[in-house]
C-alpha cells in the first residue's frame, strides 16, 4: 500500500435541488462541466445522505404517518412530534437511548445514530415540519448503482462513498460517516504489517470509507451554503471493495450498545 | 461562514526520526523546503500525536515502571504488560470497560479511549516491547507552542491540530481525532444558522478538528510509511478558537459512559 503525499477535495458548484427520481449521475456531469473538470479513475466521489434519499424519494409527508401507541408513548417520553417517532421506530431495531429532546436508536441498517438519521431540515415542504427524510433503502447498494452510472456517464472507475453526520457519545460535535460504500475498502486492515521499527503493529483496521466521508464533510456545509457532492482526488484506493456494512461493529463484539 | 469549494492536503515528506527536545516547528521548515512549498496564513498544521509526544519525551522505558497491586491485577484480568497496565491506569481517571485484551479508560484529559492512548508501535527500542509512548502531558498547550513556533519560524498564521487514531464504539476501524488544536473553532457552532429552506438547523455543532483530523490520518498511515505531518490548505478556520477539550463530552451529558 502507498499513501498519497497529497490529495485534494473539490465540492461540485451549482447542482440544482434533488427530486425523487433524478439522476444523480447527470447532476454529478452537469457540476463536473461548471467545475471544468473530468472524473478520474481512482477518484472517490463523496455523495450527501440527503441528496440519494431525496432522488431515491425517501421525503415521507408525516401527514401521512398514524403513530402507533408505542411510538405515541415514545413521543411523550421524548417530546417529539409522535409521527415523527412512528417514522423512527420503523427504521430501527430498537432503542438503544432515549432522554427528553433524545433518541438513539439502532437503525435496522445497524448504525447507532440519533432518531435513526431521519432528517427534517434541508427538506422542502410547503408547510414547515410536515415533511421529513429517510436514510435510502440500502445505501451500499446505492453506492453501488452510483458507481455504475458514473462510470457509464462520466467513463471513470472511481469509490463511491455516502455520508451523514453522527453524533459520536464521547465527544461533542458531529462527524461525516459512510453509510454506503462501493469501489474501495470501506476498512483498511493492516493486521501484521510492519510499523517503522518492525514491530508488528497491534492497532489494525483504519475506518477508510469514514475518514473520507469526514474529510468530504468538512466541504459540504450543514446550512444554506451545502454542497452535497465532493471529489476526493489522489487517494490510494486499491484494495478489495468492501461495502459500508462491514464498519458496523457486530453487536457481539460492542461494549457500549 | 463561507464553506471552501476546494481544499488540498499535502504531506510533508522525509521527515526525520523524531527525538526528545526536537523543535517541531524546524523539523516542519525542512519538510516544507524538500515538498517546495511555503506556509500560508490560514494552512492547517496537523501533527501526528506520536511525533509531539516523542519531542516532549513522553518516552517511558517499562524497566523503570513498578506495578502497583491494582495494576498487577487489572493486567491478570486484561491480559496484558502490568507494568503497560501501571501506566494506563496513572494516566486516567477510572476504567471504562474491559474485556480480555481491551481495556478502555476515561484519560485524565476526558478523552474514553483504549489503553490512554498510550502505544507501544512506532516506538523505536533497543529490545523490542521495552518502550511505550504517553500522550503530550497538555495536547492543547502543546498546539498552542507549535502555533507560536510555526509562525516565528515560518511566518503564517496557521491553525494547529494534534491527532491521533481513535477506536469507536459502534464502528470497526480507528478514525483520526483532534486532541490538541489552537488557531481554529474545534467545535463550529452552527445553532440558529437556517437551512437550505429556511428552518433552522437542529444539528447544531460540528466536530470540525476532529474531521479535519481524520481527513490528515488519510495521507499518515500508520505502519512504515508514516507521514506525521500533514498540511491542510484551503479551508475556512475563521471563527473564535477554541480548544480540542471542547470536544470532550462533559460525562453528565454523556449517555454512554
């Protein structure tokens, strides 16, 4: 494996707002053209968690959603709206937290994440807060899909990742997390690689896929200034592909669940 | 807040070993002449946590280290060096968890993490195993320093990170963490900011050091080709700086302690 001395990140300019049912692809063509710049092989492209689920038509009109007496319950509990709540406890598998304004659940994809990364702001809606944003189906699988239509679009083998923003438990602030992968090794393991001094080293795996969903993060804005695709150049991304799944820690293997 | 379009990361190539009492910052100035490049205004320095650690000699020989009765005990129970055990435990407030092979404490400094931080790879040593590398006694402070020193030496006014690679608790994989960090905002606070609709944002702050960190551990790697430091240029750090212990969840908000 060689590291890159350098890499650059570049956010896509102008892509127009996502509707269920458009191709990424063309809008990912569309920035590349404003940007002036082409796709390459080995590049990564960074994809918004909001962007795949709105062309994936993810958005659920809450009124359209009749809470359960459980998630009513939950809602009080929590004091959220209980619609809301409803839309939370179908994409999980349980609750793994809960306090006033609080709700860590974990999602039936396995990630431990706040109100099972179900979204209300940067949704449009006719009239505020009666819309919200579901996590897509099955992110690997989008990144997968991604993956072939650029290459069929832009004609680049590139690493498709998709982030969201985690809170983490220990550490105040939230941080860009890859949620679908594909075209690169979501985990890098260096199991008995040498370190500088020959000394077998004993930390092995390296979360790749969310190091980059990080960096990516960093361009991409959480405000009015968001820009949901990043290209992220120069990395070594050789290595068997593994998707996004695999850096869910097996409940087994987990101390803190 | 304007979000950058681009940004680049550089690593600063063929630095030498690190020994107690080196100045960093002219360790930097050199790897800066061999890449070609000048420091700007704005760049941010991020430093590997093991070269910091090495310069201040936060080296200790485990020849030298006791075990205590408590220590002795713990290291039966964790399997592992009691006197590696010894030096965990006087670098932290209290145990975690533990498990056969795992023990993961509260560092004095707030951070939850396995064995104190403290490493036994990359740790040059006459007979191998008898050395092992504490974190800076002060990241913070120790940031702040290599700011100073960056600009007498190098004449910019940069931000400063201290990294190192953190394992999480629901994910596989170690990710970078900022522990020290002076010049930027670790945390950006983005309450009351509207969002691409209008509403305002509820996910409020963003752990900007710490995906700045994990984006600089992409070009480190951590076995022989190590690369400590690593320049991010292009971003926005305007903002009041505020230390990496602003990351540190204070426990009495912390559901998962």
């Amino acid at each position: 494996m060689n590291i890159a001395n350098r890499i650059e990140l570049i956010a896509l300019p102008g892509l127009p707002a996502v509707k269920p049912g458009d191709a990424l692809d063309g809008l990912v063509a569309q920035g590349l053209d404003a940007a002036r710049i082409d796709l390459c092989d080995g590049d990564v492209v960074v994809f918004a968690q909001k962007v795949v689920s709105k062309a994936e038509g993810r958005l659920v009109d809450l009124r359209s959603v009749t809470p359960s007496p459980r998630a009513e319950e939950v809602a009080r509990q929590v004091d959220k709206d209980p619609r809301l709540v409803e839309l939370i406890l179908r994409e999980s598998k349980r609750i793994v937290r809960q306090r006033r304004d609080v709700l860590v659940v974990e999602h039936r994809l396995g990630f431990v994440m706040a109100n099972a990364g179900i979204d209300q702001s940067n949704v449009a809606s006719a009239a505020e807060g009666e819309f919200a944003l579901l996590l897509p189906e099955d992110p690997d699988a989008s990144a997968l899909r991604l993956r072939a239509a650029l290459a069929r679009s832009c004609g680049a083998r590139t690493g498709v990742i998709i982030n969201d923003s985690f809170g983490r438990p220990w550490r105040r602030g939230t941080a860009g997390v890859a949620i679908g992968c594909a075209g690169l090794p979501a985990l890098r393991d260096l199991r008995g690689r040498p370190d500088l001094f020959g000394r077998t080293l004993r930390v092995t795996e390296i979360g790749l896929a969310d190091e980059i969903a990080a960096a990516a993060s960093l361009l991409m804005g959480q405000a009015d200034e968001a820009r949901p695709v990043v290209i992220v150049r120069g990395l070594d991304i050789h290595g068997p592909a593994l998707a996004a799944q695999v850096l869910v820690r097996p409940p087994e293997e987990d101390l803190f669940r």
